[in-house]
C-alpha cells in the first residue's frame, strides 16, 4: 500500500476524469469537460473529491495530470501567433513537407496549412554542413529586420530551426540570444533542443508545434497551478507525456509538444499493468472514450513505442495528412470512433461514424443538452446496454426517447429504431476491428490470440464484440475502468528521453566517439528526471535507429545499456529486422542514423495474480431487456452491481454489469469471473 495522498485528472474530449488514491481506497468522479475553460472542470471535481473523501486539498501529496489541450490547439488552430525563423532558402520546407501525394488519385486532396503562413517564415544568413561545421556565419545585422518584423506583427511565439542545427547548434543559440534581448517577453523555441535528429522538414515541423502551443500551455499549467493552489494544496504538479513517463511542470512548459498524448499514453500505462497481473504476454490495450477509440499493441508486457506522431490528419488514416511531430510515443492506432461520434447514413446509403464528434457541448441527443444528431452512445442506450439512470455514477440522467428519435432522424434506411442502434454499433466495432489488423499488421504481428484489456467509459461496452471480430477469446476489465487512463498516471514512472543523429556505418563505428555521446546524453537526461525524483534507482534504456546503407528508413532496435560495440549492434538488428521481415538480408551494409537514450525511475513489476476459484454464479439485482448485437435478437439480460461481485464470482451472459463509470456487456455464450484484484475476466466465444 502507498502511504501517499495522490490526484490523478485526465481531461478527454467528453468527459474530464478524475482518481484520488488515498492510503486506504481510492474515489474517482467523472465531469462533462468544459471545453472554453478546461481547469474549470479539473478543479470542481478536485473541489467534489476531496469534499466525498472528508479531507482538505492540504493533504494532497501529488498531482498528475494529462490533457488533451495541446492536441487540440493543434487541430482547432487556437494556438499562439507564431513565426518561423529559418536559414535563408529554406523557409518554404514547411510546406513542402514530404513532396508527394498522401492520396495519389484523389484530385481534390488538400494538405494540411502549415501552422505558420509564409508571410511569417523569415529567414536569416548562414549555413553549416551536414558534420556541423561552419560554411557561412551567422549574419547578425540580418536579424535585426527579423526583430522588426516579429515587433511589428505581434508575434507571441518564434520557431528556430536552422539547417544541420542537430550537429551544431552554435547559430540557433545566438539567434535566440540576439532576439530575446531585444524581444525578452517571445517564447523561443529552438530545434536542437525539442528534436535534435536529422531530416529537416519533421524536426522544422515539431519545433514549430512546440512553438505554437507554448505560450497556451504555459498559461494552462499556471492557471491550473494556481487553482489548485487556491483550493489550499500545495503538492507538486506532474504532467503525463506521450511516451507513457510523467515529467515536472517546468519540463512540460518547455516542451508542450510532448504532452499531445498525453490521456492516452495513461490508459496503455494501466494495461501495462493488468497485463502483468494477469500474466498476459501478448495483450491489446483498447481505450474507448468519448470521442476516440485507441488501440495498442503490448507484447512481453512492454507496450510499443515510436519516435513518430502525425497531429490533425486531414484525412481519415491516411498517413502523410497531418502534423508530423518527431517525439518519444507510444505506438497506438486512433479512431475517431467514441461514444459521442456521430452516425448519419452517406450518399451511398451506409452508415457511417464519425470521425466528428458531439462531444460534451452538445453531447449525445440522450444527454438532453441540445444534441440532435445520432451518436453511438444513443444507440447503446436504444440497445438497452446502458442504464439510463446510472450513466457517469448518476450525474446525468438519459433520455432514451431523445436517443431513439435521434437516431430515427439520422438514419433514413427503412429501419426500425432497434435495427439501426444495432447497425451503428455493428459499423462501429468493425471499423475499431480494422484498424486494430491493420495496425498490427503493419508491425508484423497478429490480433488473435491476445488478451484483449478494456477501459475507458465505452470500452467495455463494445469489448466483447471487439474481441469476436480479432480472433480473441479473452477480455479483461479492470476495476474502475470507466477512468482508466487517470488510473495508469497513478502507475507512471518519472522518465525523459533524449535524441541525436550520429549517422554511421558499422564497420566504422568509433567507440570513443559513441561512449562520449552516451555520457553527454545520460547528464541531460538525468538533469530532467532528477527534478521530479531526486533520488532512486534509475533505469537506461538505450536505442539505435538502424537501417541497411541505401534504405529511406530506420527501424528500432534496442541494445543492452553500455554496450555499443558493432557486433552487439549487428546482432540486435538482425534479430529485429526478423521479427519485422521474417529474413535478414545477407551481404548489406548496416548503418546507425539516430541514436536514444530513455531514463526512468526503476519500478518493479507487479507480481502474477492467481485468478481464484470459482465461487458459484452472482446473483443479479434485476434482469433487463437487451439486443444482442451478434444475432439481433433481443434477450433478457441479468443485471448485477458491480461492486457486489467477490472475486471467484462468476456471471453468465447475456448479461450486464454496472459501475459509475461504464457498463459492462457479457454476450450470450460467455462467462465472467471476478479475478483476486477486482477485474473481470471474459472468456469464450460467442454462441
């Protein structure tokens, strides 16, 4: 048990949710987000939390938080002013961007406007070669134009991103220099340091989105410091990044950028966790909100990571359409499919969801606050999944006439209203189904025979159909699982990782130069990590970008920490180019380009449970009337309370099983166990 008082928040699209773990049990809530003012929602509930736990916000002893707000700002456009200062000849990169057609035959395709409009990428004098050294100084007098410029347009926020800068940095330091001199209220953001790795146009593309959500969640994490503050507590705030680590609040005002999955990143940290439980070695981590659906793949209980994120996709999964940002990810597959997405029927008559979503303002039509249009939260409702008076613990009363009129009024296809609720959930958990093959697929692993962990307000609803459709025989929800991702911040170590491009042949590798940049890299990264726990064991993980001489791109491959020498390193990147590719490709030369180093606090995984024995079947509190998606047909469900069910307790479906947060639907043909840590575990197949 944690002798520590500690505040879990994780603002989502439609619902702001929160965890307060106290030394004895654990409280959670769930809010409408407020999306004008989103702090407002975070210190109500703070406010409502702590009054139910009959303790003062003094007692608090950490807070983490995740947000979805730099995200937003990125696909809303709500972000600072912001210019871009370049190397001259070079400003038109941005939106270049990668030279090709995301979408080779659609004649209108659209690419994303850049986040600062060419007026505003400036350029300066100087250039440095690809080893870092010098062609042409940096023409100092140019920036005083620069200067004008960013004065006269009212310029909040300045990206710098030179050529070569992730070699040597010298110029972008004295640009900044010179400018906040002149300037010393303009956030600068400088490329070396938010991504220092080659390929120009992701690394100019990051450092502007760091730029551009900078001064917005600077005032974000002040205000909500301060609302905290106000509230009487006086803990520290931590922030959940992308790459599944918490970091200080100092580090994220730096680098906002790194906080754009920041929820999500929450929820796989919590499946992590289940899955080790269990002694699930090959799971899928299925998080459905609100407004999105995500899905990852964890394999030895280790969820997979990426240094590659696109923000704003234009168009639905296609890759190329978005916002490329070049940081430490883990590697999830999302949908615009959630509770409150949308269904309407297209000019093909087919339903189709989302990417759109109600949202909380209007929300779902059953919520009775002004929405109109079908969602898939209003066909759950029609299905008879939800109870229309237990949703989000009672704190919002459901109107199943307005869900069942929405959707009469959205889908015009000769259908009773049964029927097409049926429909929209059919297409809905067939498009989370694809994009789950496909994502694995193009990792070169498979769905079937995972252990499919579900979280998230809708998630469990949808969990079992989910596993049907992938070949998966066994679902398992953790207790509150309606507030998962706020859950897995409460599991998250403090962690930072740091990048570099040292582009180098195996047979030419220098382990002096190596061994110096390791040491170099280790010193900043501990100087970030050390803010947030000075002291503990800490764990390195080290990571070589690798690829054959005349390939465009680099796969992964972890190595053993201090040991950098070729033969490790030839070794590594054939075992993982076969577990990619099924084969290596013998007589090729093989090449390093990017190099990282990961530092977390130690944690220790959790022991295997032993799922109990069988205890007898529950008795429900009621029965109701449900459709069951896979046969249409509409059965008698029994109903049982969640928090009544003892571990070895089991309930045969059809039936449903609530909690405040989410509810959980057992189909016909399965059966559920209560497992020793409170989770339920489904196995079998459909009947």
């Amino acid at each position: 048990m944690i002798n520590r008082t500690r505040l879990a928040v994780d603002i989502g699209g439609t619902f702001t949710d929160l965890v307060l773990a106290l030394p004895d049990r654990t409280l959670s809530k769930k809010l409408l987000t407020t999306h004008d003012h989103p702090d407002a929602a975070v210190i109500e509930g703070t406010r409502l939390i702590l009054a139910e736990a009959g303790i003062a916000a003094s007692r608090l002893d950490l807070a983490i938080h995740g947000t979805t707000l730099a995200t937003n700002a990125l696909i809303e456009r709500k972000g600072a002013r912001t210019a871009l200062l370049t190397t001259r000849g070079f400003r038109d990169s941005l939106e270049m961007a990668y030279e090709h057609r995301f979408e080779q035959y659609d004649l209108y395709m659209e690419r994303p406007a850049p986040l600062v409009s060419r007026d505003l990428r400036l350029e300066v004098a100087e250039r440095l070669a690809a080893d870092g050294s010098l062609l042409l100084p940096l023409d100092e007098a140019g920036l005083e134009p620069v200067i004008e410029t960013l004065r006269a347009e009212k310029i909040e926020a300045l990206a710098i991103s030179f050529l070569h800068a992730y070699v040597n940095p010298a110029h972008e330091e004295r640009a900044r220099a010179v400018i906040a001199a002149a300037l010393p209220e303009l956030a600068i953001t400088l490329s070396h340091e938010v991504c220092r790795e080659i390929r120009e146009y992701e690394r100019t593309s990051t450092t502007v989105a760091n730029a551009y959500v900078l001064p917005l969640m600077a005032r974000y994490l002040q205000g909500m410091r301060e609302g905290l503050a106000g509230l009487g507590a006086t803990c520290p705030l931590l922030l959940m990044m992308s790459s599944g680590g918490i970091c200080t609040i100092e580090t994220a005002c730096r680098f906002p950028v790194r906080l754009v999955e920041s929820g999500p990143a929450g929820g796989v940290i919590l499946a992590r966790r289940i899955a080790a439980r269990g002694g699930y070695d090959r799971a899928l981590s299925f998080d459905m909100g609100g407004t999105t659906a995500k899905i990852t793949l964890i394999d030895d209980y280790t969820p997979q990571q990426s240094r590659h994120f696109e923000v704003a996709r234009a168009y639905r999964f296609a890759k190329g359409s978005g916002i490329p940002v070049r940081i430490p990810v883990i590697d999830m597959v999302e949908i615009g499919a959630g509770g409150g997405s949308i269904a309407r029927v297209d000019s093909l008559r087919r339903i189709v969801i989302g990417p759109d979503s109600a949202g909380s303002e209007p929300g779902p039509a059953c919520y009775g606050r002004g929405g109109e249009q079908a969602t898939v939260t209003d066909a759950d409702v029609v299905l008879g999944r939800i109870d229309p008076d237990g949703f989000a613990g009672g704190s919002i009363v459901l109107d199943p006439a307005k869900a069942a009129a929405a959707i009469a009024k959205s889908i015009t296809l000769d259908m009773t209203e049964p029927e097409a609720a049926r429909g929209i959930t059919e297409i809905v958990d067939e498009t989370m189904a694809s994009a789950a093959r496909v994502h694995a697929v193009e990792n070169g692993k498979d769905t079937a025979g995972r252990t499919l962990i579900a979280f998230g307000g809708a998630a469990p609803l949808h969990a079992a159909r989910l596993a049907t459709r992938l070949g998966i025989e066994r679902v398992v929800i953790p207790p509150d699982a309606g507030v998962g991702s706020a859950h897995g911040f409460l599991d998250a170590p403090i962690a930072y990782e740091v990048v570099r491009t040292h582009l180098v042949r195996l047979d030419q590798l220098d382990q002096n130069t190596i061994d110096t940049m390791f040491a170099e890299m280790r010193e900043e990264t501990e100087a970030v990590v050390r803010l947030g726990a000075p002291t503990g064991e800490l764990r390195e993980t080290r990571t070589a970008y690798m690829r054959y001489r005349g390939q465009g791109h680099e796969i992964a491959v972890p190595f053993p920490a201090g040991k950098a020498d070729p033969a490790t390193l030839r070794t590594a990147f054939d075992t993982t180019y076969t577990a990619l590719f099924g084969r290596i490709i013998p007589g090729l030369e093989i090449e390093v380009v990017t190099w990282t180093l990961a530092l977390e606090q130690r944690q220790v995984r959790p022991e295997p449970s032993i799922l109990p024995a069988e205890k007898g079947p529950a008795a429900p509190i009621g029965t109701r009337r449900m459709v069951e998606t896979e046969t249409g047909e509409l059965v008698t469900a029994q109903v049982h309370d969640r928090r009544a069910l003892s571990s070895g307790a089991t309930v045969s479906g059809p039936a449903v099983i609530l909690e405040d947060g989410t509810t959980t639907v057992i189909p016909s043909g399965r059966l559920a166990r209560i497992g020793a840590d409170g989770e339920i575990v489904i196995e079998g197949t459909p009947a």
